[in-house]
C-alpha cells in the first residue's frame, strides 16, 4: 500500500472515532487544540499533537502517527500546524456531498439572493430531526447550541452567505467517514425540513441530463421552430388549468413524450432548478425558453436569456487559475491592447485571437458557444469588462471587507480618496532598488507602485471602485477565504485574524505582566509600511 492511500484510511480512521463519540463540527477539536498551544503559536509539537488526538478521543498506533507527522510537518521542524490538519480532513469532500449543500442552500434561498439572513435560519432550524435527537444521543438544547456557535461567527451583517453556509457543511464533513453519506444527507437536509428528492445530483450529472433533453428535443423540433416551442407545446398538453405553471408529476410526464428514461430524483433535480420559487410549480414557459436559447444567436421565442455554455467558461477559469494571480489581469491587458478604437469591445476575431494570445485553447465550437453567449444584443460584438466580470466573479462580504479596511488604512487624509500625498505615509520607498540606485525619484517610485491599481480612470488618485477591482482580480485566483485573509493581513499589516489567518508580519515580543506571567504580543506602532528596513528585499507592502 504506497502512503497516499494509507494515509487516506488513517484520516478514514480518525474520521469515524470522532464520529462514534458524537462530534459534528470542528469547534470542540479548534478549542482543545488552542487549548493545547500553549504559546500561541498555531502549531503543536509531535509530543503535544499525540497528547491532543488522545483527549480528542482520536487513538492511532505509532506506524499511523509517523506518516502523519511526516505530511503535517512540511517544514521540518517537528511542528504539526492546525491548518494543515483540519485541511486534510476538509479537503476530501465529495461531489455528492457538495451537490446536498448546494441544495440545501438554493431551497432557503427562495429569492436567490446568495444569502439567507440568520434570523431566518433560526426559524427554519429544526433541531428535534437532528438525527442525534432522534437517537437520544444528544438533547434539543445542545444541538440549538451547536447551531449558535456555528452560524453566528459566520454571519455578515446578520446574512449567512452561501459560501459559509458551504464553509460550515465542509466542517461536518470532516468529521463523517465515506460511508455516512445517508447520515450526512439528514443532517444538512432533515434540519431544514428539506425533502431529499433531486439532491446528491451533481452539477456536471444535472449538465448531461439537460444537453441530453435538449438533443431528444431537437429531433422533435422543426426546421422553421427552436427547441423551446416543441418543449412549449408539449408541456401545455398536461397544464390542463391553463396557468402556465405544472407540477413535478406532469413535468415527468411530459418528458416522457420526448423518450427520456432518466431516474426520477435526477428529473426532480432538473424541476429544481427550475423551480425558483420552490413552489412546487415550474413555469414553463421560461423552462422552455431557456433551451431555445441553447441553439438561437438571437435569442429564440422566450426570453432575453441565453443560456451560459457553463463548460467553456469553466475551461477559461481553470486557464487563469493555473496563471494564478496574473491570470485574469493578463487577459484583460490582451483585450484592452487588442481594443483599437477604445470602445471596450471586440468583434469575433478580436476575441477569439485575445483568447489564443493569453494561452486559451478552445476548439471552433467552444469559442463561438461563447461568442454568442456574451454577444448580448447580436451586433456581433463582446464587451470585455463585462467578460471579465463574469469569468472572475465578485467579492464575497467578508473580502470585500478586508479589502475596504486596507482602503480605510491608506487613506490617510480621510477625504475618501487614496493619492501620492497617502501613499507617502504610508510606503517606504527607500529600499527600492531603483530608488537606491537613482533610476528613480520617490515621487516615480510611488506613481509606478499607484499604477497598478489607477486602472479604471487615470487621473492618479485610485478610488475604492479600482482598488476593489483589483483585489477581485487577485481573489478570482484564491479558493479559500482563510488565504485570502491572511495575504491581505500580512501585505498590508493588518493587525488581527484568528488560527491560520492572524497577522504574521507585523514583529512580536515576549511581555511580562506584574505577576510574572508571560505572553506573545504585536509591538506597537508598526501598522505602517516600513517596520523592517533590514530586510534587503524589501521597499514597502509585501504585494
């Protein structure tokens, strides 16, 4: 058995014993491990790591402790970091789960706003089917409990972001083995008072099963109609009230005309997503229009919604991913070189070689799905901001208030604004190479470090519109909030952060209180740009 593979039943392992002693989330395993770090220092030793899974009632033999210590310890340097720990158990959770999550979500979500408020979720909360309720195992107070320590750490501005919703479910799963998928699926469904039909169904699944219906409808189509007609039509036949609307039963019923045979929870799932109310009703009129605009440059009989070729706007971003930081930032270099008249927009072939120029390989097919798709009012043109926004996604509240709080901190003068003037007080230029050597003034030196986020308009003072434009670049390239938290805290030395996002670079000191007592804390006075001059590479945020 090589060691990835034995690894993977020693987390298996250790997945189950907490399981079998009643753990569902992370809280209990991050206090005891704080409790065990005894000088804050995020890491345990390996004596100190073997003491804390004894008292998380976590019990492996010698040979399963060495090949954690060996992955845990990248360093070398006999330490097991939290981080690196809880990764490992969160990072495996599978498809089917995720699938459930989203689900769960998108049914609270009835307005599909990307958040649902705490309140609301308080309401919706039912404890009583926690399925640690229904075995006695534990009481309705506890898992109440559970759900405040949980959720409420989690909330921005009172809402619960779809993200952290996921972010929590990711917790539970690591403390569940591969084969509780079942009790997995009632504890992110049943406490809703969610039904589990249609859920598990992932995303690619749910992709092939609507391209799938979309083929056996155009076989039904005629050559003078689109796809959303025949659908139209046929589902009219079973909306015997003539309200437009029909039920699950009379959806399933009426694909059948069209020769599907998928399962009924994998339809269910289908009916879901289309359901945006979560009424038990389809409209099918837009059900319809959206596979008219699957084929219809123009858009079809329906809608003014085209239909996104979801799978080649995931192999654009799997490119930029792999580009990192850069990725996004650089094609929107290529695009905007490639715009001649400074209009913002390309035709057909200016995008198509700005895409080939930034390392983009799509076939002839993927590239017109996609020129059309963002060719919003058919003049055969794309504009590129809008191209960019939709590939790089937003902010989600917790990082866009990093970000305003690194704004709030540059601007010095107050006035809302970040200019040289802020700048200067806040960027050391002294240790620029180009400075020392005298290529560079320090009023160069601060206009060129400006540039890169002076970007929207260039008139040298950089709004928070730019600056946020910036940061969502560089966030499309990060998965994880932690990480994300932690490089803005330590570029811009943001005093705070919990665990594995806590400012590292602002310097610490061992302090001795009247009693003798002895802790680690941040020296003061160093939230400015310039705390460490003896550093040779250094000129000033660490970006």
């Amino acid at each position: 058995m090589d060691w990835r593979n034995r690894l993977e039943n020693i987390v298996s392992k250790i997945k189950f014993q907490l399981h079998a002693r009643g753990v569902d989330d992370l809280n209990g395993i991050r206090n005891l491990f704080d409790e065990m770090d005894t000088d804050s220092s995020g890491s345990l030793s390996q004596l100190e790591f073997s003491k804390f899974l004894s008292k998380s009632g976590i019990f492996l033999t010698t040979q399963e402790l060495r090949p954690l210590f060996q992955v845990f310890d990248s360093n070398n340097d006999e330490n097991i970091s939290y981080g690196e720990f809880i990764d490992t158990l969160r990072n495996d959770m599978k498809e089917q789960r995720i699938a459930v999550v989203k689900h769960a979500f998108q049914m609270l979500d009835v307005q599909q706003k990307g958040f649902v408020s705490l309140s609301e979720l308080r309401t919706k909360f039912v404890a009583s089917e926690h399925p640690r309720v229904k075995s006695r195992q534990k009481t309705l107070e506890q898992v109440q409990r559970e759900f405040e320590l949980n959720f409420g750490p989690r909330a921005f501005n009172g809402n619960i972001p779809e993200q952290e919703f996921l972010e929590y479910y990711a917790d539970v799963n690591a403390t569940l083995p591969p084969e509780k998928d079942g009790y997995f699926q009632e504890i992110v469904l049943a406490v809703w008072g969610l039904k589990g039909e249609g859920a598990g169904i992932t995303p690619g699944r749910l992709q092939q099963i609507q391209t799938t219906l979309y083929e056996k409808v155009r076989q039904k189509t005629r050559s003078h109609e689109d796809e959303g007609r025949t659908l139209s039509r046929a589902f009219q036949m079973f909306d015997r009230d003539g309200s437009g609307h029909i039920s699950f039963n009379e959806f399933q019923r009426a694909l059948e005309k069209f020769g599907c045979t998928f399962q009924s929870h994998e339809l269910q799932a289908l009916f879901n997503k289309f359901d945006a109310d979560k009424s038990g009703k389809l409209s099918y009129e837009e059900f319809a229009g959206a596979f008219a605009k699957m084929s219809t440059p123009g858009g079809g009989v329906f809608s003014d919604q085209k239909e996104p070729p979801q799978g080649v706007i995931d192999k654009v971003k799997a490119e930029l991913l792999r580009r990192g930081a850069n990725g996004i930032r650089g094609l929107g270099i290529v695009f905007r070189r490639m715009d001649n008249n400074g209009d913002k927009k390309l035709d057909r072939y200016e995008f198509e070689w700005g895409l080939k120029e930034n390392g983009h390989h799509l076939s002839s097919a993927e590239l017109s799905r996609l020129f059309k798709y963002f060719d919003k009012n058919g003049d055969g043109k794309v504009g590129y901001d809008e191209f960019l926004r939709a590939i790089r996604g937003g902010l989600n509240p917790g990082r866009k208030d990093l970000v305003h709080q690194v704004y709030k901190k540059l601007d010095y003068t107050g006035d809302g604004k970040i200019t040289i003037d802020d700048l200067a007080h806040r960027y050391d230029v002294t240790k620029h190479p180009k400075f020392k050597s005298g290529e560079m003034s320090k009023d160069e030196v601060l206009t060129e470090f400006m540039a890169q986020w002076d970007t929207i308009k260039k008139d040298g003072i950089v709004s928070l519109e730019e600056f946020e434009d910036y940061y969502q670049d560089i966030s499309a390239s990060i998965d994880r909030d932690d990480y994300f938290e932690l490089m803005i805290r330590n570029a811009w030395h943001l005093a705070g952060g919990k665990g594995v996002t806590e400012n590292t670079t602002i310097p610490r000191h061992l302090e001795t209180d009247a009693q003798g007592k002895q802790r680690v804390v941040m020296s003061k006075n160093h939230e400015s740009m310039n705390y460490d001059k003896s550093k040779a590479q250094f000129w000033g945020a660490d970006v």
